[in-house]
C-alpha cells in the first residue's frame, strides 16, 4: 500500500504512516505485526467511501495538501476523529507534521467536511476548480513540478520511492560516506547498522560571530533543518535517468543537493541493475543540506556587514543576499557544521530582506509594542506587505498578509503557499534550529527536535492576494521574509533566533 509514507520511522514522530486499526488511528511504524493479528488494518484507501470523499474535497477546495506526503496519514486521523471543533482537529494534528502547508488550510479543511452542508464534487475537487492553473501556481510558489488534485490528498504525488519498480536493490548511506547495498531495504539496513535518531538536549550553536562595528540591529541565526517530510529517495536503471527526489515539491529547494539521484545512478551502471537509494530521518539530517547560519550587525540607513555560511557554490548566497539589500556588505564564511545550500527556501536573499525591512522599520519610529509590519520585494517583482500581532504571552496572535503575485492563476493554491510560508517564517524566527556538535555534526536527529511549529502554536493567517493580470510570480519568498522581519519587530528586535524554541519544545 503506497499512500502510507514513512517520514521518520521508527521514530514514530510525524504521522505520515497513520492507519486505522479497528477504527482507532495508530502510527504504523511503532506498531508490531502481532498488535494487530487478526485486527482490521485501514489505510487511506479503504476508508468509508463517503467519508474520504468529503475530506478529499474538502483537502482540495482549501489548498490543505500541497506535496501531499504528509497528508493520507492526517486523512485517516481526522476520518477517525469524526465531525469535531476547532480545538479537536487541532489536538488531533499534534500528531502529526506537515512542512508545506502551515496547518491553517488542513484545519478549514477538516471542518469544511464536517459541516453538513458541504458537498464534493464528484471528482473531488469543486465546480470551477482548474487543477492545470493550480499546478501551474503550486509549480511557481514550490520550485518543483508539481500536481495538484484529489490523488495528490491520497498520497499518489508520485513520489521517488513510491515509483521503483520491483526488484530493485536497495541502497542506504552506510555511514561512513559510501552506500549499504541489499536485496531488500532490511538487508541493506542491517548491513549499513542503523543510527538510531535521538533529540540531544544539546544547547543550540550560532558559529558566525556578530562583526565589528557600530550596529542599530545585530542578528545571530543557526542552522535550521529542512524538514521536509518526503524523505530523501531515488531509484535509476542503468544508464537511466534517476528519479527525483522531490516528485511532488514539499522541499522548498533544500533536495537540489540530495545525495540520493547521483548515488542511485551511479550504484545502477556498477551493478547492472535498477537500484533504490533510501534515507532514513536521521540519514538526512545528518547528510542533508541545511539553510546557512548567519550573524550581522545593519545600521538604520541599510548599509552593514551580512555574514553566512559558506556553501559549496561559491557566490550564490552572497549575491542572493546583495540583490535584496545592496547597501550590505556580504562574506560568506567557511564553518564546521553540515553542508548548507544556498537553494533553500530564499537563503540569503531573505536574511537580507528581513535585515533591511526591519532597519527600516526601526528608523521609522518601529512597531506598537507587540504588533508590527514589514513589506518586501522580491527580485522579479511580488511584493508581500505583513502583519503580526502577539497576545499577552508574546505569542503570534494572527498574521495578516497582503500579496501581489501577478496573475494569482489559483486563489487557493496561491493562498495555501502564503500561509505555508508564514508558518514556515514564524518557525524560523521562534522555534526552529537543530542542535550541531564542536565536530560539526547535527546531533538533534528526531523529527521533533527541528521545531517545526505545531498546529496549535501556529495562528490564523489572513491572506488578501491583490487581483492582477500580470504575468504570474513568486510571492511565498516574500510573504516568507516579511512575516519573519514583522515577527522579530514585534518580538522587541532580539539579537537570536530562534527566539522561543523551549516554548514549543518543551511542551
Ligand atoms: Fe504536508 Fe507537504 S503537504 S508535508
């Protein structure tokens, strides 16, 4: 059954293999065979006919599945909670991650099925929905090819592992920079020796130093994981052509340097047959790129000093970060800690974005005290204008966001990216960072350890996309970078992100 994903196993941390056993959820990968011996086992694929229809239609009309690797696993939990509330969808997804959507859109989702008068389309999707423009939407904000649709919601994105044909070898990282081979992945597994993912307590690192110099504002990032759900995976033929590792998006650019592609056709053409190459959670946090730690000290007039990590391609993140803020100086650094990219969601572009947005902020007198706004451009001209208010504990109350994306071709699918990104830029600031040792290497290997903010903890968004017809462009790269430089002015400017990780870790 391919719509059950494997995201973190056996950790038991992300959902995405949730099934039904005797009508309760359970996360497969933590449940043993002979738990359920005897038992009915439901994946997404035979649930009550009627019911999946509703959540399908639902999923689609409100953009809540965008990769779509997390999203039969949240089906099956929310087919089981039934017609609930608010605060009991939200309670049921703390079950569960999901990287792309920001939760915002799979909770409308979830009550749009439960209300009685919703009814779906036959097709799942809803009358004057064209999946050809959504995609088309999807394929801008997500930097991937992507679909959009009923078969996205039940896991058929086409994603790499899912494709393989039969009789593959399977290939797994064996640790010591080469590859496990087997006949199947246990015996692949077993002979690489599986490291088993834990959560380090490790206080978090910040390896670039502040640089000298009369600063009105001064920030200090670290390394912040990926953490997309599809895990890393390819397979190839010899001679072929490997399969990516991002079939449906879900990725934001951080797999443009996965190891899995190149390893799957080179492990083809050695052993003459098509090989499957397979991470595992703690393989990609542990191999995978990560977005560069930066320090920086900005002056009111624009001009300062913009140090990030190095990446192996000399120049992209430097003159990323240059286009969106010229007056800044910009190093990149060589440190001891895992391979970051200059790929991942707007790195560096986005640090300078929200350095500038925020001096000028501040030179114009800041935000009330807890509520802030920030505008940014992006290089092909979207601009996003953001708001963020915080309640009485400091914490993100509601975010509005207003777009000018061209053509929007989807209102829902461009608004699902938009909520996506300010949830992804509220983790960035408040709660997301991976814990790296003085030997450069990621020691929080638990899917939960990367601070990905929950359903819970993550507010509603108010998205207004302005109606144009220009030609259509990215938006989620800005609506990213300004909720992040609203986020911080509204937070007081504090000199470290993330701000307040114990707040969603400790909980
Ligand atoms: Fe949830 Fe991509 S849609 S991880």
């Amino acid at each position: 059954m391919r719509s059950v994903k494997d995201g973190c196993s056996p950790q038991g941390q992300c959902g995405c293999c949730t099934v039904l056993v005797e009508g309760a959820p359970r996360v497969a990968c933590v449940t043993p065979l002979r738990r359920v011996e005897g038992r009915d086992v439901l994946t997404v694929d035979g649930l009550d006919r009627q019911v999946r229809d509703r959540l399908v239609g639902a999923f689609v009309a409100h953009g809540a599945s965008q990769c779509g690797f997390c999203t039969p696993g949240i089906v099956c939990r929310l087919a089981a909670l039934g017609a609930a509330d608010a605060e009991k969808v939200q309670t049921a997804l703390l079950a569960h991650l999901c990287r792309c959507t920001g939760w915002r859109t799979i909770l409308d989702a979830a009550l749009t099925a439960a209300a009685p008068t919703f009814a779906p389309h036959p097709a799942g999707a809803h009358d004057g929905f064209d999946e050809a423009a959504a995609a088309r939407r999807a394929t801008i904000e997500g930097g991937a090819a992507q679909q959009v649709g009923p078969g996205v919601v039940l896991g058929r994105g086409g994603f790499a592992d899912d494709t393989a044909p039969p009789g593959c070898l399977v290939a797994v990282p064996d640790g010591a920079g080469g590859w496990a081979v087997g006949e199947t992945l246990a015996e692949a597994r077993n002979a690489a020796g599986k490291v088993q993912g834990r959560r380090s307590g490790r206080p978090l690192a910040y390896p670039l130093e502040v640089p000298e110099g009369d600063w009105d504002l001064t920030l200090q990032t670290t390394w912040v994981e990926p953490a997309y759900l599809e895990v890393d995976a390819s397979w190839c033929e010899p001679g072929g052509m490997p399969a990516s590792p991002a079939a449906n998006g879900g990725d934001f650019g951080a797999k443009r340097t996965s190891p899995a592609p190149a390893a799957a056709r080179a492990l083809a053409d050695r052993h003459g047959r098509a090989v499957r190459v397979v991470l595992s959670r703690e393989d990609a946090v542990r191999l995978g790129a990560k977005r560069p730690p930066a320090a920086a000290g900005i002056r009111l007039d624009g001009t300062g000093v913009l140090r990030l990590a190095a990446a192996a391609e000399p120049g992209v993140l430097a003159a990323a970060a240059r286009s969106a803020a010229p007056g800044l100086h910009v190093e990149e650094v060589p440190v001891v800690g895992p391979p970051v990219s200059p790929h991942v969601r707007a790195a560096g572009w986005a640090e300078a974005a929200v350095l500038l947005a925020a001096a000028r902020s501040a030179g114009a007198g800041g935000g009330a005290a807890g509520t802030a706004t920030a505008a940014v451009a992006s290089p092909e001209g979207a601009t996003a204008q953001a708001k963020v208010d915080l309640d009485g504990r400091g914490w993100p109350r509601l975010v509005w966001l207003e777009v000018d994306a061209g053509e929007p071709l989807s209102e829902v699918t461009l608004r699902s990216y938009l909520v996506g990104a300010a949830h992804m830029a509220l983790g960035w600031v408040l709660s997301e960072g991976i814990a790296v040792g003085d030997d450069g290497v990621p020691e929080d290997l638990t899917i939960r350890s990367f601070g990905v903010l929950r359903a819970r903890d993550t507010p509603p968004v108010e998205v207004r996309i302005h109606p144009t017809r220009n030609e259509p462009k990215r938006a989620s790269d800005a609506a990213f970078a300004a909720v992040a430089a609203a986020a911080w002015i509204a937070l007081g400017l504090p000199a470290r992100w993330p701000v307040r990780r114990a707040d969603t870790l400790g909980r």
